[in-house]
C-alpha cells in the first residue's frame, strides 16, 4: 500500500486537525447521522441487511463541498470529509445492529416492558465497543496498514473527489464495474475485498463458503446441523485468544514489520483490560435493570455476568479480525455461538435473551470504526505525522459518538412502531427460535469435536494470517457464489502481479475500492427500491 503515500500531498503542512465540534460540521454531521440511523432501521427491519453507508456519507460530503455557497466551502477538506462520513457509518450500524436488533429480542420473547433495560445494556455494549477499537486500533493485533477493505474503498472515493485524474478515472470504471456486477448477481465486493487483503486469509474465507455451499447438495451433509461452523469459530476464536496474549507479551523489537504502530503492547493488553471490566459492569447493570437476581440464584447470576463480558469481548475480537483480513465480518453467528453455549451453561431463556442481545450489540461498531478509521489513516498520510493522526483519530471518535447518540435517540423514538407492525431484525426470530428450542448433550459434543480441527488450523496459520477465524467466518456465511469468485479473484491477482509486477499494485487497489464502492451503491439502491 505504499503507493498511497507516494501521491499524498507532498509538502503541505497542516497544524491542526478540523474538529467536529465546530458549528457547522456538528451539524452537518448530525444530519448525516439521523440519514444513516433511519436508513439503517428501515433496510434492516424491512430487506433485512444494514447498508455500509460510509461511502454514501463520502459522497454527501464531496457534494455539499462543491455547492457555490461560501459556508460549505470547507467541506472540500478530505479530513472534514471523513468525519462526516464516519458519522453516518457509525448511526447505521449502531442504530440497526447494535441497539434496534438487541431490543427486538426481548419483544419477541413477549417482555416489551424489559425493553428498556435491554436498550440500556445495549447502548453502553455499543459505546464500549467502540472506544476499545478506538483503543487497540494501530496496535499489532489490528495495525493501520492491515487491509480493512471498505475503509480503503471509502478512502478512495475521498481521494478520488480531491484529485481527480486517472485516479478518479480507475475508480469510476471500478464503481461502473461493481454496480453492474452486482445487479447482475456478481459479488463484486468480494473481487474487491481479494484484490486487498490477505491471500492466505482470504483463501481460507473462500474455502469455507465453498464447503458451507457445497457439502449438503454434494455429499448430503449439512455443516450447520453438525455445528461444524460453530465449533470451528470456538477452537478458532480460544487459540486467536492466546495469540493476542502472545502479541502483548512479545517485544517491540521483535521485527514482524509492525513496530511502528501507535499503541503499544502494553497499551493493548491494558485496553482490553479495562474493557473487560466496562463490560462487567454494564452486564452487572443491564441484570439489574432487568431484575434478573430474582430469577437467578447469586452464584448463577455473578456467572452470568463474567459470561457476558467475556462473550462481548471476545465476540467482538473476532469480528474485528473477519473484518480487517475479509472486509465480512460474522457478528451474528458470533452471537448465536455465545447463545449456543451460554443455553449448555444452564442459565434460564430470560437471561440467555439479555445475554444475547448484549453480545449482539458488540461487534458491529468495532468493526465499522475500524473501516473509518482506515479510511481516515489513509486521508492523513498513512501515519506519516503521528501527532496529525492521533489528533484525527480522536476527531472520528466524537464523530462516532455523535452519530451513535442520534442512532440512540431514534431508536429509542421509534422502535414501538416498527415492532408493532412486526418489523423486527430477521435475525431476532432465529435468536429466540434457539432460545426456545434449548441445547443439548449432543450438541456440546459437536462443537468440542469440531472446535479441535478450528484450533489446529488457526494455530498453523498463525496470528498474522488468522486463516481459521477466517475459515470459519466463510462456514457460518455459506456463500458459494461468494467462494468460487473470491477463487477466480484471488488468481486473476496472482497473475497480475506475475506478470506486471510492483506496477499493478496502484491501479489494483484503486480499481478494488471501486469494485466495493459500487457494489455497496447498488446494493444500497436495491435495497431502497424493495421499501417502495
């Protein structure tokens, strides 16, 4: 990625990053986060995806720049341009999937007046996920230079606004290239996402939507009733654990072409530290709020607690991995395997629905802010001041908690009317489907047996490549389309880097951000033309 600094604004100084504080950009912003949190809510309950919105809030922004009024004048600034659009990123996915969908399970479950509790544990999962990616982002388990795919589509749209050229030219046929192939059933954001990210990773996400697509027609056996892509994600999910441990204990010295990153070990281990523990006490005060003690004895209700935090932590470490290496991240299955094995513990279906939603509202807001701030990183010269970007970063975390404060306040306004038209996150009836089918011996055995070949395949590939998380994020998506194009993607790069070398790096990712940036633009109307 090296071309990106190459090109980036040579020479030109800048002291002092622009804030979203200021008038009009809080504004601005605020506008862009209530576009984002009512688009997210109506696609999610309605079509039943969540749209990346970072690209539309891109394109916003660069628009509203070129308006001839003098006051939107200093939308031309890129950096101003990445705040806006990480807020309405950030109210998409906060309002739909980190605090419409947890809510929406305890309607189901027939508890509309614990609602409230549930949006209360839900909203600080959300804020507390985002401040620990805010935390370990740039540190060697989630480095900058890792490939974040969306974010560096996003970026590319911004840059391409700025500069124009061949630049802007790449990427538009890319776009053209990525809307057509996706109205026509061609995952080009895959194409894209494989163009980016890494090969060994990536190989193991297409094999693992190949094996999920094909072994049932072909050999009659059902991944999913076997719990074989849970078990995967478990024994995957416990060794990447003890290899984010390893990360921590491992010197800065220790060459792994990573040593410049701006969080330190130290900083890293103690982020999660003190996430775990935020996590504890909001699990403490969402059962409160619940009145879970009075259907839990004290020991079952300290467990249930630990086992929250945990859940929420972890599950949002390894969605944080699928969404750097693959650009996909699998924060639902993540939360159904916590269910899975929150049900084998023995706590009650009121608890296990809490739990759940809990682990559910963690997750999506990591992964979203680590695409945006991706793309800020990009925009500010890929670490090349590190006071500059510091300063930026923290800008993108008010402008986060900007657009997860409008996502709040409209969901907390609306949900109501959207449950009582049975408008609810597809996603909700599997949860509480699960909840009221309960597990079993049989089950447990499923996912120690399958957690072993998880553990063994992410221990081979190391930290680095994370290829069983990967693999098992491909099992629980189960796209075969997606598989076979990822396939033919990842050798047309191969032999584009045999046969031109270094010099079809630039155009490549260019192109790439273009092929996921029109794909989510079509996706994105698609979806819009189904509410009609």
């Amino acid at each position: 990625m090296s071309f990106f600094v190459e090109e980036y604004r040579s020479g030109e100084v800048r002291a002092q990053h622009p804030s979203i504080i200021e008038p009009a950009s809080i504004l601005f912003g605020a506008l862009q986060g209530l576009l984002g949190a009512i688009v997210g809510l109506e696609l999610l309950t309605r079509v039943g995806i969540t749209p990346n919105t970072s690209v539309i809030g891109a394109i916003i922004a660069i628009g509203v720049s070129r308006l001839p009024l003098a006051g939107f004048k200093k939308f031309r600034s890129m950096d101003r341009q990445n705040l806006m659009q990480t807020a309405i990123s950030a109210a998409t996915f906060g309002g739909a999937n980190a605090l419409l969908l947890p809510v929406g399970i305890l309607w189901l479950m027939g508890n509309p007046e614990l609602v409230p509790a549930m949006f209360l544990g839900a909203f600080l999962g959300m804020l507390i996920d985002a401040a620990v990616l805010y935390k370990v982002f740039d540190s060697r388990a989630y480095p900058a230079c890792a490939p974040w795919p969306p974010g560096v589509a996003t970026a590319e749209c911004l840059l391409a606004g700025d500069r124009g050229g061949k630049r802007a030219f790449l990427l538009g046929a890319g776009a053209a290239a990525g809307g057509a192939g996706r109205l026509l059933g061609i995952p080009m954001d895959i194409i894209g996402v494989c163009w980016i990210g890494n090969v060994w990773a990536l190989a193991m996400f297409a094999l693992g939507l190949l094996i999920a697509g094909h072994s049932a027609p072909l050999f009659g056996f059902d991944v999913n009733r076997a719990y074989l892509p849970h078990g995967v994600m478990i024994g995957a999910g416990l060794v990447a654990v003890i290899q984010m441990a390893g990360i921590v204990r491992r010197k800065e010295s220790q060459g792994d072409g990573l040593g410049n990153c701006t969080r330190t070990n130290a900083e890293f281990g103690k982020s999660l530290g003190v996430g775990l523990l935020a996590f504890m006490l909001a699990a403490a005060a969402l059962a409160a709020a619940a009145g879970l003690y009075t259907a839990m004895p004290p020991g079952t209700l300290a467990l249930f607690v630990v086992f929250s935090a945990v859940a929420a932590l972890v599950s949002e470490l390894i969605v944080g991995i699928s969404a750097m290496h693959a650009g996909w991240f699998p924060a639902f299955a993540t939360a159904l395997i916590f269910l899975v094995l929150g049900m084998l513990m023995g706590f009650p279906p009121l608890a296990l629905a809490f739990m759940v939603g809990f682990t559910a509202s963690t997750g999506p807001a990591f992964a979203d802010m680590g695409y945006d701030l991706k793309t800020g990183w990009i925009v500010r010269g890929n670490g090349q001041s590190r006071e500059y970007e510091m300063a930026g970063r923290r800008q993108q975390f008010l402008a986060a908690l900007l657009g997860f404060l409008i996502a709040a306040a409209v969901v907390f306004f609306t949900y109501e009317r959207y449950f009582r038209q049975e408008l609810l996150p597809p996603v909700d009836f599997v949860f509480v489907a699960t909840i009221r089918a309960g597990a079993s011996a049989h089950v447990a055995r499923q996912l120690l047996l399958w957690a072993v070949p998880g553990a063994l395949v992410q221990l081979i590939g190391g930290p680095t490549r994370q290829i069983g998380i990967l693999l098992a994020t491909g099992l629980l998506i189960s796209n075969p389309l997606a598989g076979w194009t990822a396939l033919a993607a990842l050798g047309l790069r191969g032999a584009l880097g045999k046969r031109f070398g270094k010099a079809a790096e630039s155009p490549r990712y260019v192109l790439a951000g273009g092929f996921i940036a029109g794909s989510a633009l079509a996706s994105f109307g698609a979806a819009s033309m189904k509410l009609r």
